[in-house]
C-alpha cells in the first residue's frame, strides 16, 4: 500500500450542496447541472481559502481511497494526481486496486 503524506489544513468542511448554477467536476471535469448533489470542499492551508467541487461519483472514489488510506482526504482538484502517485509508489495490490479507479474518472472526462 502507498504512503499518503498531506500537510494538515487549517480548515477543512465538506458539504453536499445542490447545485443553483452549473459547475465543473475538479476531478474528471464532468458537468455538474443545477439540480444535481455535488460535494464541495472548503479548506484553508498556509492561511489560503479554496473551494472546490467534486460530482457524486468522483466523491465515492475519493471516500473510498480515503477509508483505504487511513481517512487522509485530498482536494477535489488533487486527488487523481494522488492516486495515480500512489499507483506508481504502492506495490502491486495497489496498481491492481487504483488503476481501475483512475481509469474511470478518466472516462467520465468530457
């Protein structure tokens, strides 16, 4: 398994807001249309505020990384560079569980 090594936010909320407007997956980049639950991630590192926004399903494939990895969380706009680090650090149970995950974030790409 990969080692994940994030620097603690300051701050760190979760919410699953309906959409009023349309907004842009930070993880596969598919559309998220007013109406539609979404999951939006404020935090504050170094003293700098981001928000960013995931559609349902990436936020499945983060929560379940995450509950694999000891609870450790990444920014929508972060997490498939994080797993995909972590397929090239892990072994190969974790090429053989991740892979797939990337894969198909990467085929809801528009």
């Amino acid at each position: 398994m990969c080692v994940i090594e994030l620097e603690p936010c300051e701050v760190w909320i979760l919410t699953a807001p309906k959409a009023r407007k349309p907004y842009t997956c930070e993880c596969c980049a598919a559309r998220i249309a007013p109406g539609d639950r979404y999951h939006r991630t404020f935090s504050v590192f170094e003293g700098t505020p981001t928000v960013g926004r995931n559609c349902a399903a990436c936020e499945a494939d983060i929560a379940a990384f995450a509950e694999a990895h000891d609870g450790t969380r990444s920014h929508p706009d972060y997490f498939v560079q994080m797993l995909g680090d972590c397929i090239d650090d892990g072994d190969e149970d974790s090429e053989r569980q991740w892979k797939p995950m990337l894969e198909a974030i990467r085929a809801r790409r528009p």
